[in-house]
C-alpha cells in the first residue's frame, strides 16, 4: 500500500487537549490533511480503509450536535467502529463517577476517547489517568481545539491565508471556549484578533492567572466595546452564542438591548471588509446575536463550517491514532 509519509510534524502525538500545545507547524500539516479528507467527503463513496480495527468511543456528558455527529462520522468514513455515550443512558445515572467510566470503558481497548464534559479540565484529568488517547470535544469555559482547527481551515479555504487576517469575535467571550481555543489558534497563525463585548462578558481576567508574559496569546488581541469599530475593516466576523447555561447571573440587561448593540445584522456588515466571511460556531440564536438575513446570507460560511468540520476530525483521528501528524493515505 502506497503510504505518503510527509516531513513529520510531531511524534508522539497522542491527544488532543487544546490549542496551546500544537505548534504553527503541526496546526498547517493538520489544515493540509484535513483538504485531503475533505475530498474523500465529496467522493460518491465516502469510506475509506484508514482506521478499520480502530475503535473511537465518544463520551458527550453535555448536549451536542455538529461535534458529536461529525466526530462520529469522521470515524465511519474512516472505518473505524464508533460507539456513542450519553449520560443520560450510561451508568453516570446510577451515580457512576467520570474516573470509573472512564476506566471501565478503557478496559474494553478503545483506541480513542473524545469527551465533552461541562467542567472545565475533565479531559486533562482523564488524559493523566488512562492510557487510552483523549480528544477534547469542549470543556465547560476552557477549550474546544477541534473547533478551532475547524475554523482555522475553513478561514484559510476562504480566504486564501490566515495571517494578518482581521478577525474580529463578538459576544459571550467570557463563558465561551470556543473564544479562547480560538484565540490561541489565530495567533499562533498570524491573525489579528479582535474582542467585541458587553463589560461584563469581556474581562482580562476572563481568560484566568496564566497572561503575566507579554507575548502570551491572550494579551495580542484587541478588546473593544464599540461594534461598529470592532468590525471595520474585518475579514472575519464570529458573533458567538449567550452562554446561559455557564452564567451564574444575568450579565445583561435585556436580550434586545445586547441584540440591538451587539447582534450582527446587514447594516453592520458594511462596515466590514466587501469580501468578509461571517463565521458562527454554532448553535446560533438567530435575531439575537445574528440576523437571520447574515445568518444564511452571500457571506455566511456556517454551513461549510460544518462540512469542514466533518474533515478536520478525520484528520485528527488518523494523526491521533498514527502517533503522528502525517498525510493520510485515502485510496480505497
Ligand atoms: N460548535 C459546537 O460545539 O456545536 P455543538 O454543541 O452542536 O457540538
């Protein structure tokens, strides 16, 4: 078997917890890998040999759509055996704590574990007590690296390149981790991040102790209150969703005041970039931090988000499961 081996980016490549530990370099090797997957996505027959007798568990202790269908999709185009837990029916009911799930079901040699769990850290704990590879599929406020490599690909496949690309992020920063993987991942590839929020979802101390050194991510972006200024001259505009269920109290007066400032509606846009993408992670509430007008209008990329993100986890999978980030081999 033809078996393309690229310059190796990394070896011992064993999970993926968030975005900080990934170099620049490993972030465009996957980017790369990931346009070969999206190809066989395209194919008539999507399936390749990739990862047969590989076995993925996904373990979803918070509601999800996109990450878990497309985490198990990735893994079926792949041919690997994909198995989906919920808490609502495994033995979490019955009082079961995250350490035993996580040992029982690591007795029955899964190769890979992606988790999502509404405390922050969960999959760092789990990937310091078991030996089997750990993917963070979002952890409380902390991380969600796969989205970010999702969008991070999407922005290069859309505009060309990422580097000196203004983007600018809108809304529930301060419960939002998709914001902060987001962050590190624009940076570390050369984008100019700019925060857009309300006072109160927007804090230096949002993104916690660790910002003392100058060059950390989180002190190289933009904060600014004025929408109109935030998004001028954007390349990419990413309102994000009111994080409710993170919010221990209210942080705003009323949903249409934050949607009247802060929402993103046509009349807003033209003050961006006349090619300027909009981006949404998603799930989105229309009419409040999107109009349903960008929402499915010319510059909406959110449904190619979705498809990229289908690729960008078969990428992962294959270099988690290899050790390596490497070129995958697709042919049937
Ligand atoms: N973006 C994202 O994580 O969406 P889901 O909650 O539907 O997985």
């Amino acid at each position: 078997m033809k078996e393309l081996i690229s310059k190796q980016m990394r070896s011992n490549f064993k999970h993926l917890l968030d975005i900080d530990n990934l170099t620049s370099n490993d972030i465009s090797k996957l980017l790369e890998n990931s346009s070969v997957m999206l190809e066989v996505i395209n194919r008539d027959i999507k399936k390749v040999p990739t990862l047969r007798g590989k076995t993925i568990i996904t373990l979803f202790y918070e509601s999800s759509t996109r990450t878990r269908v497309s985490f198990e999709q990735a893994g079926k185009i792949l041919s690997a055996d994909v198995i989906n837990i919920t808490t609502s029916t495994s033995s979490t009911q019955k009082g079961e704590s995250l350490y035993d799930t996580a040992l029982t079901l690591q007795a029955m040699k899964p190769d890979i574990l992606v988790i999502r769990h509404p405390h922050s850290g969960a999959p760092h704990f789990l990937a310091n007590h078991i030996e089997t590879s750990v993917i963070n599929a979002g952890d409380g406020t902390h991380a969600h690296p796969t989205q970010t490599l999702l969008d991070l690909f999407t922005i290069k496949k859309q505009l060309g390149s990422i580097e000196n690309k203004k983007v600018t992020i809108v809304g529930d920063i301060r419960y939002s981790r998709v914001a902060r993987s987001n962050i590190w991942g624009l940076v570390k590839m050369g984008a100019n991040v700019t925060l857009c929020a309300p006072s109160t979802l927007i804090h230096k101390k949002t993104f916690g102790p660790c910002i003392e050194s100058e060059n950390h991510p989180f002190n190289m972006v933009q904060i600014e209150s004025d929408l109109l200024k935030a998004i001028n001259g954007a390349d990419v505009i990413m309102p994000l969703r009111l994080q409710k269920e993170r919010q221990a109290h209210g942080h705003l007066p009323t949903l249409r005041e934050y949607s009247r400032r802060y929402g993103i509606s046509n009349s807003k846009m033209a003050h961006a970039n006349p090619e300027a993408i909009v981006m949404h992670p998603g799930p989105m509430n229309e009419g409040v931090e999107i109009d349903p007008d960008v929402a499915h209008g010319r510059q909406s990329v959110i449904e190619d988000q979705v498809t990229n993100g289908v690729a960008i986890r078969m990428a992962l999978l294959h270099s988690i499961s290899s050790g390596n980030i490497m070129t995958p081999e697709t042919s049937n």
